[in-house]
C-alpha cells in the first residue's frame, strides 16, 4: 500500500514523524509537509509565489519533501505534479496528521489538516485526516499513530464516496481507556474570540486572537460529545456546501425577477 502524508503543524513536528513512524509498518510512505506550522491556513492555496521542494532529514535519515507552502499546496503538487516526476507511485491513500489539536465542529473550517485531506479528495484519491485533541506541549500521540496504522487499510479496502473524507479526532487518553468508535456528525460548537490590542517594545499596536470554546452540542452521535467521552470520533464530511433545504425554499419562494 502506497500512503501519501501531510500535515499543517509543519514537517518537523512530533505529530507527523508518530504518524509516519507508524505507517511504515504497513506500507509505503511518501512525506510532502509544509517545511514550517500552517496551522488555520484552510485550503488556502500559493498563486501568487513559486513553491520550493526540499529533501528534509530527520536524525541523519531522509524523512521526506518539505514544501514552502500549505497543507493544500503540498497535496495538490505532489498528486498532480511531483511523484510522477521522481517516479514514485500515486497513492492509494492521503493521511493528513497527526493534528496537534481537535479538528470538531467549526475548527473543521479553519483546519489546514482537513483541508490536506479535502484536496485530496478533489483529486480522487480516499483521505483522512487525523487529529488528538490535546494542546499540551508534550502531547503523546502513540494511540493515534496505532489507529491510523489500523484504520487505513481497512480505508482503502472500503473505499469512499466520490468527494468524501473522513475526519478523525482521536481523544487524550491512554489505549485501555478508549471507549469504542463512534461515527458522528460534525458539530455545532464554535469560539467565542476576539483581537486582544497590545503594544510592542516601540509601543506600536498589534492584535492577537483569544477566546474560549463554547461547547453548543449534546447529541450522542456529536463530534465533541464523542471525545468527550473518550471515543474515537469518525465523521464523514464532503465539500459540497450547498444548502438544499434552503434551496428548495428558494426555487418554491423567492422572486426570480430582481
């Protein structure tokens, strides 16, 4: 099995080298990561300034491609462009992860992560994006390395719908005290923020972003009520964001010569 792995952390992250370690196990891996965080970058894409590939080394050994560019940029080069330029095989798989953080609810918007895997199902390639949903500096991400290296052949022997990835959240707990997999929606649950203004050393204003997540979800079958409860959250989510409920209402309701 050929597996393409990205992330938005960066490369050098711990979250990636615990994925790809992991992955090697049952198959051929390929890196193509952003050489530095992309954190919230979305699907943005680079249009406007030329993308440079660098062989990055990791303790001595090659690791993999890094890309001076986004999550979405180094899967959209490396399926369109870059393997079949060094003869390296088209994947049978797109991981994306391992996120430093909980990609639920709202965040899957702002998820350079989700959006590596998006990409990738634009381009017909099955993907997941994986995430722990811990923010602590020395997180350990064994357990989410062991699902994904679990999941994703069971993955491609599945197969995908057309548009559809899966969006994985794994909860901050140890192996034994997972309590299952549950297949959830994505959820409601947003952050309440806003600029804080402060001054720099020359006094000069600038704005950095706070707030605090506002848990609006009680349904079993949530996103963040699923991690909540130390289950592994599994949601199958696509691009298309038409509303059609809303639509209908439209075509039955509205005028049509404005």
């Amino acid at each position: 099995m050929n597996i393409l792995v990205t992330n938005d952390d960066g490369i050098n992250s711990a979250g990636i080298y615990a994925l790809v370690m992991a992955l090697k196990e049952i198959g051929n891996v390929i890196v193509m990561a952003p050489l530095g965080e992309q954190s919230a970058v979305g699907h943005a894409l680079t249009v406007s300034l030329p993308l440079r590939v660098t062989e990055f080394h990791k303790d001595g050994d090659f690791f993999g491609f890094a890309v001076s560019g986004t999550p979405a940029d180094c899967v959209k080069l490396a399926l369109r462009t870059f393997l079949a330029e060094k003869d390296l095989p088209i994947p049978d798989i797109v991981v994306s992860g391992i996120n430093h953080g909980r990609n639920t609810a709202v965040n899957v918007i702002y998820s350079g992560t989700v959006s590596a895997a998006t990409e990738a199902t634009v381009l017909d390639v099955p993907a997941f994006a994986i995430s722990l949903t811990s923010y602590h500096p020395k997180a350990d991400f064994s357990v989410a390395a062991n699902f994904a290296k679990r999941f994703a052949p069971y993955v491609v022997k599945s197969g995908l719908p057309k548009g559809t990835l899966l969006n994985v959240n794994i909860p901050a707990c140890k192996e034994d005290e997972l309590e299952g997999i549950s297949y959830t929606r994505q959820g409601k649950s947003y952050w309440d923020d806003m600029f804080e203004r402060r001054l720099d050393p020359q006094e000069r204003p600038y704005y950095w972003l706070k707030g605090h997540y506002i848990l609006e979800d009680k349904d079993e079958d949530i996103d963040d009520i699923a991690i909540r409860q130390n289950k592994i959250s599994i949601s199958p989510i696509h691009y298309d964001l038409t509303n059609y409920e809303f639509l209908d209402e439209m075509r039955k309701g509205w005028k049509k010569d404005f």
